[in-house]
C-alpha cells in the first residue's frame, strides 16, 4: 500500500489542469474546498434546464426555456445609453427579439451575423406585446449543436464560477476518470440494480430529465453508497485494529455486584439486564472492548456502568469513570458513594481541585492499588497519575471525544477496556456514522417507579399566571428550574435575559428563595449556586442552558422554559430530562411566544407527544439536519459531498454490516474485492484508513 494508485493519477491533479481554469478561477475554487478534478467530478448537478429543440417559437408558454433555429434578419443598436440592443430574428413560423443590456455592438455582429442561422437557447419572455430572449444563454452555430445538450445540469455555483465553466470543468473531470475494479459485494449491487462506478458518475452529470437530478437514481445512490462504505470501512478498520489490541480478560465472579444489587430498592430493567450481559462477555474477553452505552436521560446507565467497574474490581483490576466537568464528576462520585459503601468498595475523587498533600495521598493509594474506583475529570490524563493495574474506562458524554482521542485513552493502561456513555440519544443512522467503530448497547426502558412528566404548552401572554401557580407550587416545598430563552448566540444577551427573569421573580417570590446560574460567572460563583439549590436552600433556580447536562436534583419537580420555541428538540429533551428523578409526578411546562412558527409549533407538539429520546431524535433528523442534531462544531460527524444522512440513513447499515463482513473475510484487504477497496479508500481521501492498513 505504497502509495495512490496509478489509475487515480488524473483525478488528483491541481484544479487548473482543467480546461477553462486559469490561476484565478484556481483560487476561487479553492476556497469552497474543490482543488481537483476529483472535487469536480463529485460535484453533482442540483437541478437542470429542459433545452430540448423546437421548430418555433409559437404558442410557447411565457417564461419557458427553450432551443430554436433562428436566422438573423437585422440589428438595432441603441440610439440613446441605457437602451437595449435588438437584434431581430425569426424561426420557421413567427418572428421575435432578441435582447441585450450593455452590449458591445462588434460582438453582436460576430456572433449574429445577418442572414445567417443559428441556435439560441434561452428564456423566452413578453415585453410590451413582442416576443422576446434576453441574453440568450447559447448561441451556436448549427454544426455546433452538440454544445447545446437537451437537458442541462445545474449546479450549485460559487460567485465567479458560471454554469458554462461548471459545465466545462465537469465535462473535463469526465474525461479523466477511467473505469475502476468493483468494491462494492457483487449479490448487494445485483439486488440493488446499481451501475458501475464510472457508469454512474456520467450518469449523474448527464441527466436527461427532471427524474435523473433525484436523490434516488440508481447512479446517485451508488455514489452515496460507495461514500458511506469508505467511511464505514475505515471505522471498521479501526474497530479490528483495536480488536488486535490484546486486551486483559477480566472476569468478575458476582460477589460485590450482588451486595450493590441487595441494596437497591428496585429491580433492574430488561435493558439494563441486558446491557451489563453484554459488557460482562466483553471484559471476559482476552481482546479489548470498545463499547458505546447509549441511554435517554433517567435510562439508569450509571448502575450499568458500575456493574462492569464491580466485575473488573472482582477480577482484581482498577476502573476509572471520567466526567467532562468537575460538577458531574462530583455527582457521579456522590450517586456511586452509597452503592460502592454496600459493596465494601473503595472510590476516590481526582479532579483539578487536589492539590499538594491530598493529591499525593490519592495519587500513593492509586499506585498501590488501594483504590479501586477513580471519579474525575480529563485531571487523570496527567503523566503522574499511575494505576496499580487499571482495566476499565468510562467516560461519560463522549460526543466531545472523537475517534482520536479514544484511541489516545486507549494507550493509557496495557489494554485498557473503554466503556463510553452517551445520554445524547442518537438516531441509528448518525450513531453508526460517528460511532461505527465501537459496539453498542442501548437502554431503552425508564427504570421502574420513575413517574412520566406533564408536559404543558402555555404562551407568555399568561406569564403573571405562570408565575403565581409557582409561587403557590414553592410554598408547598416544590423545586424548580427556569430556563430563560436562548439569545441570538451570545453568552452575555443571555446573562442579560437571565438576570432579568431573576430579578423579577426575586421581586414575586422573595429574597433568597431564587437563585441563579449562567455561563459568565465565575465556577466557583455557579457552584455555590448549584449547592444551595441542591441542598433546598432556594427554591427556583434561574438559569441559562449550562445546566443542560447532567444536574441531578431528585427534589426539583418542575421545569420551566421560556421562550421554549427557540430551542431544538435534543435541548427541550435534555432540559425536560432535569426533572422527573424522584418519586415525585413532576411537570415541564413550555413557555412559548405567539406566533409559532410552522417548525416550532412542530418541536413544542412533539415534546407534548412523548418522553422517547429515541423517538424526538429521529423528529429532530428529519426537521434539522444530521450535523445540527449532534452539533456541528463538535459532532465528529464525517462530512460527505453526495451521500444525504438524513434521506438515506438506510445505507449506513448496509454499509457497516458488507464493511464489517469484507474485513472478516479479507483483514488486509488483499483479494481483488480488497484491492479495489483500497482504490475506494483512495478516492475518498480516508488516509487514516490507509495507514491503519499499511501498518497493519
């Protein structure tokens, strides 16, 4: 795998190798992200022109695009600035104009000289009674007919980049592809009815009509799917490049499982069951376990998590559970602390906060294998953090990892075990793109005695009613939350709305039973805040989306959320999730500000609708986008120029399962399937699968 193949050579030549493309337009190119022929050529036409031939002019609809055969009568320049030039023509039945602005008259009598044929395309218009082309968008002569194709492509244009040139460049990339080995299985294309690869690209740029532009042309899907694949096997080469890893069986005997099991005063559910099933088989195994815990909010992962760091604690290793922020991992630390005391565990806390002493203390006992479980931040990455023998990681909401920094955790123990929890509930499609290297396991059950929550939609035009049923709520002893709306994009327009709400309410409910938490303060500010809404010294707490993630307040029965239209459905999921954690019924009432919008009022009615992460993810697919549902600035998303992961998730899965099964079958990618692979892998610029299999 020395290097890229011959045949791809063209393709990967600079942008200007094309003809029509000079340094300048070379520039402009560039900067949209097209640097050669091969960025051209998966370019793919956006709509197209029906430029078909016609004998006339006559009893044509207004404002249709139309080919006809012309002889040129005469000319009529302008007599004053500002006037059109005419040149006037006619067709075999009727006689029209044909229009130019800022024409310059030698040109015109080049291109149209009286008395000579030509054919001109363009859109045929009515302007004060007299039939009309305004800048016809071609003039041929009648040998040249074949620069007029019948049905055009259009594609979607940079400023400085015309439809001709497009049309040049992709004719040229054309021309340069050759027809390549078949990567993708033969019974998959057969049953799919899809051409070959070079086939499809000249399918895709020659339409013929409106139906060849679809998404869902047999040449269109091939493409995608052949993008799909290249990223699909990438993820699964680097799935069996872990999988080579050895990794250290770790099998527990169920001692101190049990004991945490005898002190619930619940039951697992089924999901949960299953999920720590499958986990176990994975620590037992001599390979090391890459595994996604994909679970809604209250889908109870924790306990999951904490049954595998018992099995490896039981089979004599050390399990570390990190958290993004020092709030959570404190929580987590106080959510596991009575479990760990049932089992007669040790867990310990580091985060950035130990210093000196205590932090040597921590750091001795870590060593010498007294404690068994570590709580903490990205603070155990530090070089003087060493285990006695640790097997097993979680992290907990891996969406701000990607697939890099998963393998770099992987490095820190001999094999270590990585286990990450997601509460992000993830459309199948997107989990398969982002996660496709790791195995999953998914809780999709609410463990028992958790009541659903009242979801109410009330407009801000009954605000002072709003607030005094909370009044009376807090006067019976109930918590709540109060999101203010989402501000444009600015942290400090939020603060202002938030301390705005805060004062108000302070002004209904009294001193010191409101609080308030936003992204400008200080941590140490927004901690304390945190801890006297915790403990019940205040009552309402008024904040901005940083208490989105992972808050846990049992107590806290009510969620409100004002101007709830401007939030996406993953964040109203999320912020919904905070309430609802005791035995308490709870409430989430969304505030929203008439009018809605069609799409709001879509959003808000889902969220009426159902309490299934699952079910508003897949919504939220549909209504925004794969890389707004995950957040594009962090979404480890790959980014695909043809394949759509919205309307055609379904050849994810078909391409992870034939990704999956061309490895187990070929590893090295070795047969003439695994060659032309390698070529795919090329084409698609997935130089970090290359690598894996070069060094492989």
């Amino acid at each position: 795998m020395t290097g890229r193949p011959e045949v791809l050579f063209p393709l990967f030549a600079a942008v200007t190798t094309l003809d029509g493309v000079g340094p300048k337009t070379g520039q402009i190119l560039e900067s949209v992200g097209v640097l050669k022929p091969r960025d051209v050529l998966f370019t793919l036409p956006i709509s197209g022109v029906d430029r078909q031939m016609r004998d006339t002019v006559q009893g044509v609809t207004m404002a249709t695009t139309l080919t006809v055969t012309v002889t040129v009568d005469r000319h009529d320049p302008p007599k004053t600035r500002g006037r059109p030039y005419r040149v006037y023509v006619h067709d075999a039945q009727t006689s029209f104009q044909l229009v130019y602005f800022h024409a310059r008259g030698d040109y015109l009598q080049k291109l149209l000289p009286v008395g000579q044929q030509r054919i001109v395309s363009g859109k045929l218009e009515v302007f004060d009674g007299i039939a009309q082309i305004v800048h016809p968008d071609h003039v041929v002569r009648s040998e040249e007919a074949g620069q007029v194709p019948p049905f055009e492509p259009v594609y979607p244009l940079h400023a400085g980049i015309t439809q001709k040139l497009m049309f040049r460049m992709t004719r040229g990339a054309l021309d340069l592809a050759l027809d390549l080995d078949e990567w993708i299985d033969p019974a998959l294309k057969a049953r799919e009815h899809w051409p070959d690869w070079l086939a499809s690209v000249e399918a895709a740029h020659t339409p013929q009509s409106v139906d060849d532009i679809m998404i869902s042309t047999p040449a269109r899907t091939r493409l995608a799917y052949d993008e799909v694949f290249a990223h699909q096997i990438t993820l699964a080469l680097a799935r069996a490049t872990a999988r080579k890893t050895k990794g250290v069986a770790s099998r527990g005997n169920g001692r101190l499982q049990s004991k945490v099991l005898a002190s619930l005063p619940y039951r697992p559910t089924t999901a949960q069951d299953r999920a720590i099933g499958e986990i176990a088989d994975d620590l037992g195994a001599p390979i090391r376990m890459n595994r996604l815990l994909q679970g809604d909010v209250g889908s109870g992962k924790t306990l999951v998590a904490l049954m595998a760091m018992l099995s490896v604690v039981e089979a004599g290793g050390q399990a570390v559970m990190m958290a993004p922020t020092e709030i959570l991992a404190r929580q987590h630390m106080e959510g596991l602390q009575p479990l760990a005391e049932a089992a007669g565990v040790v867990l310990e806390i580091l985060t950035g906060r130990d210093k000196g002493a205590e932090r040597r203390r921590k750091l001795s006992a870590l060593a010498d294998g007294d404690i068994h479980i570590l709580v903490g931040t990205h603070a155990v990455f530090q070089k003087d953090v060493i285990f006695a023998d640790l097997r097993l990681s979680v992290i907990d909401e891996q969406h701000r990892f990607g697939v890099a920094q998963r393998m770099e955790l992987g490095a820190k123990g001999r094999a270590v075990d990585v286990l990450v929890m997601t509460a992000t509930p993830i459309p199948r499609s997107l989990a398969l793109a982002q996660y496709g290297d790791m195995d999953v396991s998914v809780l999709d059950e609410k463990p028992a005695g958790r009541k659903p929550i009242q979801t109410a939609l009330v407009s801000t035009s009954r605000m002072d009613e709003v607030v005094e049923k909370l009044r009376r709520a807090v006067a019976e002893g109930k918590q709540a939350y109060w999101v203010c709306p989402l501000v444009e994009e600015s942290e400090v327009v939020d603060m202002t709305a938030a301390e705005e709400r805060f004062k108000r309410l302070r002004a209904t409910l009294g001193e010191g039973v409101v609080g308030l938490v936003h992204g400008q303060m200080p941590p140490a500010d927004k901690d304390a805040a945190m801890a006297r809404f915790v403990s019940g010294e205040t009552k309402v707490l008024v904040a901005t989306t940083v208490i989105e993630v992972g808050v846990n307040v049992p107590n806290a029965t009510i969620m409100m959320i004002e101007r709830a239209e401007s939030f996406g459905l993953a964040q109203l999921h999320q912020l919904r999730g905070r309430v609802g954690r005791g035995s308490e019924a709870s409430t989430c009432l969304l505030l929203f500000q008439a009018p809605l919008s069609e799409s709001g009022r879509r959003r808000l009615e889902i969220m009426r609708e159902t309490e299934d992460g699952f079910r508003i993810s897949e919504e939220d697919l549909a209504m925004r986008g794969a890389g707004d549902v995950i957040g594009t600035a962090q979404s480890g998303l790959p980014r695909f120029r043809i394949a759509d992961l919205e309307r055609q998730s379904h050849l994810m899965a078909m391409a992870q399962t034939d990704a999956r099964k061309l490895l187990l079958d070929d590893p090295t990618l070795e047969t003439s399937r695994g060659k032309a692979a390698r070529v795919l892998l090329w084409l698609m610029e997935q130089d970090k699968a290359i690598r894996l299999i070069s060094v492989g």
